[in-house]
C-alpha cells in the first residue's frame, strides 16, 4: 500500500518530524492540530471557543487537503489541559461533525505544544 504525505497552506505547517496528514489507501490519518493559525503561526488568543474552533478548522482544511472532509472523520481523539473545557468541544465539535459522530476520546493532559490548552487528531476513512 502506498503512502502519500497531504499538505495545505490552509492549515499550520508542521511544527516538527510529522506530515499534517498521511494517506495510506482510503485512511487519512490527521495529525493532531493545535489552535495555531495557518498565516501567522502563533497561537489563536481569546477564550477557549476560539481557540477549539481554530483547531477544526486546521483539521478541516487537511481532511479537505487529502480528499475528504469532517464528514469522513471516524475516530478523533481530544487532548485538553483542563477536561472543564470538553463541553465546549462538544457543542463547537457538533458543527464541524454530523451524525453517525466519529468515535472519540479525551484526554486530560498537563501540557500540550506550545501552551496550547487543546488538541485534537482524526482517521478519516474515504472509501
């Protein structure tokens, strides 16, 4: 099976030894995104509504990179500094993401990249 690095100027370059997204076959494996805007590369300041919208958008802009969209989202995982954050995800997560939702996980971490309080990773399936 043959793989392909995906790359989009719509989404912040790597920050790292990573690809935004991997294609192998019809799987998109999304690199996790943190809320960093694409053009200046500095973290979205304000309040946490902004910053996890930031982050879907990084991941939209990938997914769509590779192919696919939000839609094909089968699994995600959600990283948060503080887990009194999550709700918010869900509420901004149900308008990046329809129904049947990908599985999903959370986890409550100590640190994330560069400061940030959230992060989130995806499989995209686009079969």
């Amino acid at each position: 099976m043959s793989r392909q690095s995906i790359h989009t100027k719509r989404a912040p370059e790597a920050i790292g030894t990573y690809s935004q997204a991997i294609r192998a076959g019809d799987t998109v494996y999304l690199s996790g995104q943190i809320p960093l805007d694409p053009a200046t590369m500095q973290l979205v300041t304000g309040d946490i509504e902004a910053e996890i919208r930031r982050v879907f958008e990084n991941l939209k802009a990938v997914a769509e990179a590779a192919g696919g969209s939000l839609a094909h989202a089968v699994k995600m995982t959600v990283f948060l500094t503080d887990l009194a954050h999550f709700a918010k995800v869900n509420e901004i997560m149900a308008t990046y993401c329809s129904q049947p939702y990908p599985a999903r996980a959370a986890v409550g971490v100590a640190q994330l990249p560069r400061g940030a309080r959230v992060e989130i990773e995806g499989v995209l399936h686009l079969g």
